[in-house]
C-alpha cells in the first residue's frame, strides 16, 4: 500500500470516528433537549401522549379532503418516488414511515374522523385549556413587573426632581411594550430556547445522515430524526399560540396603559 492509500485509510477511519461519536453526541443531546421541552410543555398543560401535531395531509402534500382517491393517489405517488428499493437517499426510509403513517390514519374513516376533531381538519392547533394557561402564565408575568415598576417609580418620585429627570421617570415606567417583552421572556424563554434547540440538533441530524454509509448509525439517526421532526412541529405549533396569547394580552392592556400614560402626564409634566 503506497504511503498515499495509507494517508487516505486513515483520513476515512478518522473521519468514520469522528461520525460516530458526533452521531452519538447529537442523540444524547436530543434526550436532553426533549426532557427539558417537555418539562416546560407540561407546566401549560400539554402532555407527552398529545403534543403529537403531526399534519398527516401535508405529509401526503395534499390539503384536507374527505376524497380517498385523492389521499391514495397521494400516497401511491409518494410511496413510488421514495420507497427504499427504489430511493437510496439518506431520508428515503424515514419519508415512507412518515407516508405510511400517514395514509394508516386517513384511510381509515374512524381514525381519520378521530384526528380530524383533534386537529380541526388537519390544521394544527391548541385547546383553549392550554391557550388559558399560557394567558394566565404571561398576564401574571407581566403583573408582576408592573407592580416593581410602579413601586420604583414612586420612589423615584417621593422627593422634589428636575423636570427631566421627572419625566425620564414617567417614560421609563410607561413603557409598556418593553415590559411586556419582558414579561414574555420570563414566560416563554425557556420554552423557546429549548424548541430552537431542538431545530439545530434536527438539522444537525439530517445533515450528518447524509453522510454516514447505509448502517446502524443511519438507522439510529433516522429514528432520531423522526423524534425530532414530532417535536419540532409541536414546538411550532405551541410557538404559534404563543405568539397569539402575546397578542391578546397586548390588546386587553392597551387601553389601561395608555389611560394610565396620559393621566401620569399630565399629572407630573
């Protein structure tokens, strides 16, 4: 073996082992990421047994339809296209297990009836109990931080001030848009930094499976790239109503607070 058949040998073993333990590190990190979203799902009510918000339609790339030659036809194209004895990519295994998923629970009239109430015809969505409590959980947040702000705020007032120095007081204390922010970091943060978390080692894994040879580390990856894809979408879809409870609370205090802006104005101006 010439010294350069040698050199490449042991760039290929290293590169083999660095895989490896990359693919190892991405799985350990993945039972972390999950433990850790799932312990601040469930402080909003959302339970492991249902933050399933998989969309089987997108899956089949069609949208929602009772037509069962629609979603067969749907299923019959996907399956052809990449079935693993006749697709050799990286992801060709975990899309037919996605397909078939699928296609178990839409061709079935009582499991499709079934997910169709939960997902309101196959758009994802929250109950109102975990939308409840994701509005209390900000709404006391923000409270909360209102109640610090004004008790600084007197303080900063109790004595005889300048004028500017007044008004910067007044300013900073009606301000509320960056309370709010504040408040909804306080909420939500660990949430979101878990979800994103959870996006990177998905990428992370999907990248890597296209790399590694057609073997137990593949398998494994593709096992965890399906975990992953579940909780990505539930965190998407959780993130989403986030966002709308964030909206809500900013309508239902828009009109205290400016009240509240105008009259310590002119009280203090």
């Amino acid at each position: 073996m010439s010294i350069l058949d040698k050199t490449v040998k042991r760039i290929r073993e290293f590169n083999d082992n660095r895989r490896t333990k990359l693919a190892a590190s991405l799985l350990e990190k993945t039972i972390e990421a999950e433990r850790k979203f799932l312990r601040e799902a469930k402080r909003f009510g959302i339970e492991p047994n249902n933050i399933n918000f998989r969309n089987y339609y997108e899956i089949l790339g069609i949208k929602y339809t009772n037509d069962q030659k629609a979603i067969r036809q749907a299923y019959i194209e996907l399956i052809k296209r990449y079935h693993p004895d006749v697709n050799k990519g990286a992801m060709a295994t975990q899309i037919t297990k996605d397909v078939n998923e699928a296609y178990g629970v839409l061709k079935d009239e009582k499991k499709k009836a079934d997910y169709d109430s939960k997902f309101s015809k196959g758009e994802n969505r929250m109950g109102p109990e975990v939308i409840s409590a994701l509005y209390n959980e900000l709404m006391n947040k923000y409270n909360q931080l209102r109640n610090k702000d004004f008790d600084e705020f007197n303080k900063r007032v109790a004595t005889p001030q300048y004028r500017d120095a007044i008004k910067a007081a007044v300013e900073d204390v009606i301000d509320w848009n960056k309370r709010l922010a504040k408040a909804s970091d306080m909420a939500f943060g660990d949430m979101r930094k878990y979800g994103k978390w959870l996006k990177r080692l998905e990428k992370s894994s999907k990248d890597l499976a296209r790399k590694v040879g057609d073997d137990e580390r593949r398998i494994r990856l593709s096992e965890n790239i399906s975990r992953l894809d579940g909780l990505v979408q539930s965190y998407t879809e959780i993130n989403k109503g986030i966002d709308s409870v964030i909206a809500r609370v900013r309508d239902d205090i828009f009109t205290q607070e400016t009240n509240m802006a105008d009259q310590l104005k002119r009280q203090l101006y």
